[in-house]
C-alpha cells in the first residue's frame, strides 16, 4: 500500500509539475504582460489628459505668435508700397515706349528699411537703379516725370550706353533716392 501511494504521489507530483510548467508558468507570464501593457496603457492616457489640459494654452499661445509674426512682418519695409512704386516706375516707362529691364533697390537698404521702426519719424529712403532700353525722347521724358513725382528725392547716377555699331539698343541706367509711404500715383 505504501507503494501504491508513493506512485500515486509520484504521479500527482510530476502531474503538478507538469501542470505548473505547462499552464502556470505561461499564463503567469501573459499576466504579467497584460499587466504591463495595462500599465503604459495608463501612463499613456495620463499624458493625454495632461496635453489635453494644456491644448488651449497651447492653442492660445500659437494665435499669439500666429498674431506677433503677422504684426512683425507688417512692420518690416512697407513691401506694398515698394511694388507700387515699381510698378509705377514700370507704367511710367511703358507710357515712353522705353522697356524696364531691371529695377533694383540694394539688400543693405531693404535690411536697412527693416530697422527703421513705423512711427519713429524717420522717413522711409530707399536708393533705386533703374535699366532701360529705348529711344533718348522717351528716355529724356522719363527722367523728367520721375524728377517732378512726389517720391523723388535725388538723382545718385546716369549711365547712358550704346553700341558703337548700333546694333543693341540703346541702355540707360538711372539711380536715384526715392522716399516710401508717399502717393504713389503720379501721373
């Protein structure tokens, strides 16, 4: 008898065993995964209440760099006011049958333009170099108008070059200082 409930004993210990190894051992590891995926699954929607605390303070404080960047940018160079007198100059010649071929103001005075703070009382300068090709009337007539319109402000340099065979037309390149934030519109 004693036998006989040794190998029961026997059997129910390597039974057990088996049982710890093949279920426990395998749902214990599971277990703890879940548990794991559980827990940053916590962690995760803790973060998530947090930004979601924080979105509209987020949401508030992009408007205001939104708005900030907006004011500093219509604070720069008054970059609408420069294509009006560029497209004026541009009519102007057309008007005289002469082709623009390059206007251009200098980097140093765009960079200057964005130092000068709106209001400060200092008039907005801008030196200009205009290149054009035509007949000398038109050319003659153009400079006039420009010296007579209410943004001119000084003649810096004339260059008038043409082909010794005349075989380009004849180029004209005329610099001058112009002041910004005056009517554009002349006639």
């Amino acid at each position: 008898m004693k036998r006989v409930i040794c190998i029961y004993s026997g059997i129910g210990i390597v039974m057990l065993a088996l049982w710890y190894l093949l279920l426990f051992i395998p749902l214990n590891k599971e277990r703890a995964a879940m548990q794991l995926r559980t827990e940053q699954a916590r962690q995760n929607l803790v973060e998530y209440q947090r930004i979601m605390v924080q979105l509209p303070m987020y949401i508030e404080t992009y408007r205001n760099l939104e708005r900030a960047r907006v004011d500093l940018n219509d604070g720069l160079y008054a970059r609408d006011q420069i294509l009006e007198l560029f497209e004026l100059l541009s009519e102007q010649a057309r008007q005289r049958k002469l082709k623009v071929v390059e206007i251009s103001p200098p980097v140093e005075e765009l960079l200057l333009l964005n130092s000068i703070l709106p209001g400060s009382g200092q008039p907005p300068f801008l030196n200009l170099t205009v290149k054009l090709e035509g007949g000398y009337v038109g050319f003659g007539k153009y400079v006039q108008q420009v010296e007579t319109a209410e943004f001119f402000r000084g003649i810096n340099r004339c260059l008038i070059t043409t082909a010794v065979d005349e075989s380009a037309p004849t180029s004209y390149t005329i610099g001058f200082q112009a002041l910004l934030g005056g009517k554009a519109t002349e006639s």
